[in-house]
C-alpha cells in the first residue's frame, strides 16, 4: 500500500479544482478557534519589513514543481526594499521554507514516502485548496517563531506571531466553509491534511508571556470533536487517496504486545482508583460519581487512556534504542502516539469531554496524565533526530503548559486547602512522570527509578 499510495500522491495531487475564496464571515462549529487573544486584530496586510526580516533566495530541487517560489535563508535575511510590503512574496517565502523544512518536522517517521507527501503531494494540494495553503503558512511562521524566540531583534518573532495569527485565522474560516459546503471525493483529501495542520498547529501555540495566569488550552482536543463527524463519512476515500498515509503508521508496524512497565502499571492501578474509590479526590467530588454514566464514562476513559500509555513506552522503548543503536532498531514511530492520543480523543466518552469542560477535578486529573503524553510524543522525536529539530518543536512545552493550566483550574475549584492539595499532589506525580520522560528514565529498573524519581520530585516542587 505505501509505494501505491506514493504514486496516487503524485498523480492525483494537482487534479483536485479550487473549491473556496476567502469572503465568507459566518459562524460555525469551528468558531471557536478564532477567539482573542489569538485571532484578533488582523484586518490589514502586514509590513513584515518594518521588523527586519530579510530574505535570500534558493533554488529548489532540480524537477521540483515548486522550483520558481522562493525559500528563505533563517542565518540572513534581505528583502529587496520595494517589495518589503508584499504580503504576497512573505507568503510564498514561507510556503518555500514550508516545503524544505517545515515539511520534515511533521513527519511520523523518517520514510521518504511521507517525507514525499509532507513536502510535495500535500503543498501542491494547496495550490487548488486555499485553506490549506493558509494553514501550511501558519504551520512554518509558528515555526521559524520559536526558532527566533528568545533572539535580540524580538521584531522578527513578533511579525511571524502576526503572520502565524492571520494566516491560521483565514485558514479557520475557509475550513469552516468547507465544512458547510460538504466534503466529497474531490476534496477531502485536502480537508483532512489541512485537519491534520490545524491540529498540529493548535498543539504547537503557547501561552502569551505576559499572562498572569494558566488557562488550560483544549482547542486542539475541541478541533478534533468537532471536525471528526464531518469527516467520517469520506475516510475510505482519503485512505485510497493522495495522502491515505495520514491515516495508517507507515511503514506498518505491529504493537510488541508490552505491557506496561511496573510504575506504568502501579500508576494506573491508582488511576483506576478514582473510579472505584469514589472519595479518592474529596467528599465534593465524590457526588458525581453516584450517576452511574458518569462512573462507568470515567472507567472507560482510563482504559483508553491506559492504551496510549502503553503506545508512549513502546515509543519511548523504541527511540532509546535506535539513539544507540541506529535507525534500524525503530520499532515504533511517534507518529504512533500521537495517532493514539488522536484516537483517544474521538472515542472516550463523550460524558468525560463534558466533564473536563465543567471542570470537574476527576476528569482534570485523568486529563493531566493524557497531556503528559505530549513530553512522550516530543523526546520520542528528539531522540531518533539526534536532538535536531524534526518534529519535537510542536510539542516541546506542551505538557508542561497544560499541567500548568490544570493546576490553576484546580485551584479555581478548590472549595478549601484540604481538597487543593490532594489535587495537587495528583498533578504533582504528573509533573514527576513529564521530568522522567525528558531525562529518558521513565523505563529505567526499579532501583534507579527510586533515586530518579526522588529526583524529579524535587524538580516538581517548582511546580508549585
């Protein structure tokens, strides 16, 4: 399936016809994700000159359909001074840096077939289908962003952050009239790589730094509910089509069958604890667990949970290995987990999503322990690339920022100090497990988990 699924990439990418412009301000479903402060104040072209950004060119691979757009150059910058305000040309600069780097970062694996679709079939899909090429120049601003955070000239990351901003929220709009309109045959293979960026990219953004408090950010989850209806119906046809691919690990992979490591299972025999021991998390919060929905939601969102689990060691497992070992000894992709936790978000029970919305401390907890996933999603990466940057950028931060923000919910909640630090002990041990990820210890032996583990509890009292 993967050469034949190549092929279709090449032959069927440039026949799909432009399906949308970008005049439609009506509401929908996806709303949501053009809320302040991210998506707000953006009604006029950017300078992006004024920051000082400047660009060289570089010529594409030679047969490339994509020779003629021009890349940019991160280490100098030099943007001819009569078309500084050419939004256009700042567009296509990215969509080329796109298409030679950015691609590589979202790959699952290091396979050149998805190296092949992440860079060429799913570019050129664009050409016909403008949110998605509005979603793939959010995708590469947030990019070259956080490669230029923290740089003395905070101009360029500030004009990349408006980039990033005004293009996710055109491709937002587009996607939503999409969505209205229909999917068919033609065009969602495109809607569903241009799903695929959006989820990454709402995955990708952080907290403004001048925030004084932690919000926890769901878009990325609430994208997922809201769009996976619409597209069910035209999954057979995106599996046989140009980026089929998307949907299936490549190369295919069987699981090993592993069980959980003893702290993975000592773990979530207490996890399961606040579906047996209704008193686990307080007497307040022990009232919605006499609705029996609720409970039994509850019990089956851990056992999701436990799966993902189970596919972030083996991911771990496998990119320790190849880090020592070589490229060979891959077993398991990231692409895995984070089609996992994907998984886990359309299937759990639609009474826990509600549940975490209203802020209940049961399923915030349950939720802290999915977002640690991101920390195993992010080192999995780092370590088959050698500590490049393919693929870890997206998510480096994520977990700690949603732990963050589950803390302050909790806080928020919190009827008295009794109840506060019992859940903040739950969200401390998820602090504890992120540490153990990102020093590659969470599958060491049991005695070097003792001492690990004390470690990685000092390191969460910054938590607090």
């Amino acid at each position: 399936m993967a050469g034949s699924s190549t092929d279709k990439g090449k032959g069927k990418a440039t026949s799909e016809p432009t399906d949308e412009s970008s005049t439609d301000t009506s509401s929908s479903a996806l709303d949501f994700a053009l809320s302040p402060p991210f998506f707000s104040g953006f009604d006029t072209p950017l300078d992006i000159g004024g920051a000082g950004l400047d660009f060289t060119y570089i010529p594409d691979a030679q047969g490339s359909p994509l020779a003629s757009i021009l890349s940019p150059r991160i280490e100098h910058f030099a943007i001819p001074a009569a078309i500084r305000s050419d939004s256009t040309y700042q567009n296509y600069t990215l969509f080329k840096y796109f298409v030679s780097t950015t691609s590589v970062t979202l790959t699952i694996s290091n396979h050149d077939d998805l190296k092949h679709l992440w860079s060429q079939v799913i570019p050129t899909l664009s050409h016909a289908h403008p949110f998605l090429y509005h979603a793939i120049i959010a995708m590469t601003a947030s990019h070259l962003g956080k490669q230029m955070r923290g740089t003395s000239d905070c101009g360029k990351e500030i004009a990349l952050k408006r980039l990033e901003e005004q293009n996710f929220a055109e491709a937002m709009k587009l996607l939503q009239r999409q969505f209205r309109s229909g999917l068919n045959q033609v065009n969602c293979h495109a809607m569903f790589a241009g799903n695929c960026l959006c989820i990454m990219y709402l995955v990708s953004r952080r907290r403004q730094a001048n925030s004084s408090r932690s919000t926890l950010d769901m878009s990325w989850s609430l994208h997922i509910r809201r769009t996976t209806g619409s597209l069910h119906s035209t999954i057979p046809f995106i599996i046989d089509g140009p980026v089929g691919m998307l949907l299936t690990e490549y190369p295919p992979m069987p699981s090993n069958g592993t069980v959980l490591c003893r702290q993975g299972q000592e773990l979530f025999q207490k996890l399961f604890t606040l579906c047996s021991d209704f008193d686990s998390l307080g007497s307040e919060a022990a009232q919605e667990m006499n609705d029996i929905d609720v409970a039994s939601a509850y019990y089956t969102t851990v056992c999701r949970l436990k799966v993902v689990w189970t596919t972030m060691e083996e991911c771990l497992k496998s990119a320790s290995d190849a880090s020592l070992l070589g490229a060979s000894y891959i077993t398991r992709f990231p692409g895995s987990l984070f089609s996992a936790m994907i998984d886990f978000v359309v299937h759990s029970p639609p009474i826990f999503w509600s549940r975490v919305e209203q802020k209940s401390p049961r399923a915030l907890v349950i939720y802290a322990y999915l977002s640690v996933c991101w920390e195993g999603v992010g080192h999995s990466f780092k370590l088959i690339s050698g500590g490049r940057d393919e693929g870890w950028w997206w998510t480096e931060g994520r977990a700690a920022m949603d732990l963050q923000g589950i803390r302050d919910e909790l806080d928020t909640v919190a009827g008295n100090d009794a109840d506060r630090w019992l859940w903040r002990d739950w969200i401390r041990g998820a602090w504890s497990i992120m540490e153990l990820i990102s020093r590659d210890s969470w599958l060491s032996d049991p005695l070097t988990m003792l001492r690990l583990t004390e470690d990685a509890s000092m390191a969460s009292l910054m938590f607090y």
